[in-house]
C-alpha cells in the first residue's frame, strides 16, 4: 500500500518502498545498530543484510495515512538494548515524518542478534 496526500497542486503518492529505504539508512546511523537483518523460516537462520538491501529487515505498513514500521536489527554487543531502540525509534520517527508529512503511528524493533564489534 503506498502513502497519499492531496494538496491543491494534485496528488502526492509515496511508495513503502521509499520510506523503508529511508528507515533503514537513518537506522544505520544510531549508535550501536550493527546492521539490519533478515531471518529465514526454512532454514532457522538470521543473516546480516547489505547496505543495498536495508529495506528487506524492514516492514511497512500505511493504514489511512498513519505508518507502522517494524524493524529487524542486530546490535553491537555491550551496549543498552533499551537505550538503541529509544534512539532508533526517536531518530526514525523524526525523518520519516519530516521526509513524508505523515504520522508514525508505530515503530516496533525486533533485535535479531548480537555481534561483537572491534
């Protein structure tokens, strides 16, 4: 589903797409965010993603223009699981509202793993 606006202009659509490409790159930015992730039913595995496929560790969902978003982290070892997601979740919410004019009604984090890192 994509996010709509009219304005007096016309109509502004914005794909999910977009805004989980934006969500992930401002993800990448908080301070102990290791990277996003992927987990596979099949094989029972959580894998590390690319920084070309952020958006795959991460969901949207637009519902009468009001987006939810879940992410799918893994974090540096050592730090406030607490303190990432409060940063992560405050970060995002800031630049997608900035970056779409719409509300985030909901940001959820699914820590995925742990890694240490040098």
């Amino acid at each position: 589903m994509k996010a709509r606006m009219s304005t007096d202009l016309g109509n502004i659509s914005v794909d999910t797409e977009a805004i989980a490409q934006l969500a992930g790159t401002e993800a990448m930015e908080c301070f102990g965010v290791v990277g996003m992730a992927t987990y596979s039913v099949k094989d029972g595995i959580v894998r590390i993603l690319k920084i070309e496929s952020l958006s795959h560790g991460i969901n949207v969902d637009v519902v009468n223009n009001r987006i939810s978003l879940d992410f799918h982290v893994i974090v540096a070892y050592g730090v406030s699981i607490k303190a990432v997601a409060d940063n992560l979740m405050s970060n995002v919410k800031y630049r997608v509202e900035e970056f779409t004019g719409l509300e985030v009604d909901k940001i959820n984090i699914f820590v995925e793993g742990v890694r240490v890192i040098d």
